[in-house]
C-alpha cells in the first residue's frame, strides 16, 4: 500500500517485544537535512516510546544515502548492537541519479542485515519532489522513520 493511503505513523502493537535492554545505531543521511533529520527524530521517538533507553540510540551522520550500507556494516558488526536503521531521502530530481543509489543503498542495506543476521532497516525515501518527502517526514503522511524504528523493533523478534 502507497504511504499516500496509509500513515506511516500508524502501526499494528500488537507482538512487540521488550526493547528495555536492546541497542541500536541511527545512521542518518545529511544530504536533504530537513527530511533526514525529521525522519530521525520521528525514528528517535518511536524507539524511546518503545521503551529503549535514550543511551542505548547510538546516531551518527555519513555524507548521503549512498554511504548508509557501509556505516550498517561498521555497526552491524558490533557486538553491542542489536538493530540498525539508515535514513535517507533520495529525491528524483532530473537526473536517473535517484535509480542507482536506492537500488544500491537497498541492496547493500539487505546484505549487511543478512551477513550479520541483525535487522537493518531499509528508512529511505524515495519521493518524486520535496513536497512529497516532507509529507512522509511528519506531513501528512506520517513519518517514515517511525515506521523504520517499529520495524526495527519488531524484527528483533526474530535475532
């Protein structure tokens, strides 16, 4: 279902674990600050809401989306980290720019979480114009990092 008929805000509660001890990185894009750092902070609020401890939100920036699979690498490695969500905001602009680095940062985000068998969560957008990316940014749409961070956490059932 597109996020233009559903909140991205909005989410089933039910089976969610307990997240009281968990620890997860927050990689997030600077490239389209505005959006990323709305995304981050709706990702932020979620998992605290849930329950994680704000000590255990480790948030570090790279330079643009395409740079999100190799920072979930550094983290996903790590012992001490349970979960990883990468926001971003590729805008399609005029260029075919936006085709490659989702399909690479979605493909390198999946390998990661596969090779270290620990959720990496795939908070990119992919909007057609700012405006869009800002109605999934806290508009009108919701947020999308509210729904990478519930991702998350209900992935952890499974690690």
């Amino acid at each position: 279902m597109s996020s233009a008929h559903k909140n991205l805000s909005v989410y089933n509660t039910k089976d969610i674990p307990d997240v009281s001890e968990k620890r997860f990185a927050l990689i997030v894009a600077e490239w389209n600050e505005e959006v990323t750092e709305a995304l981050a902070q709706g990702a932020f609020d979620t998992l605290v809401k849930h329950g994680v401890k704000e000590e255990n939100i480790l948030k570090t920036y790279v330079p643009g989306s395409y740079e999100l699979s190799f920072a979930s690498q550094v983290f996903a490695q790590r012992e001490d980290i349970d979960a990883v969500i990468a926001i971003g905001c590729v805008i399609q602009g005029e260029t075919k720019h936006n085709d490659y680095i989702n399909h690479a940062v979605a493909q390198g985000l999946t390998t990661v979480s596969l090779k270290y068998n620990k959720p990496v969560i795939f908070g990119v957008l992919t909007p057609n114009t700012q405006q869009q990316a800002l109605d999934r940014a806290g508009g009108i749409h919701g947020n999308k990092g509210d729904e990478a961070a519930i991702t998350a956490i209900k992935m952890l059932r499974w690690s």
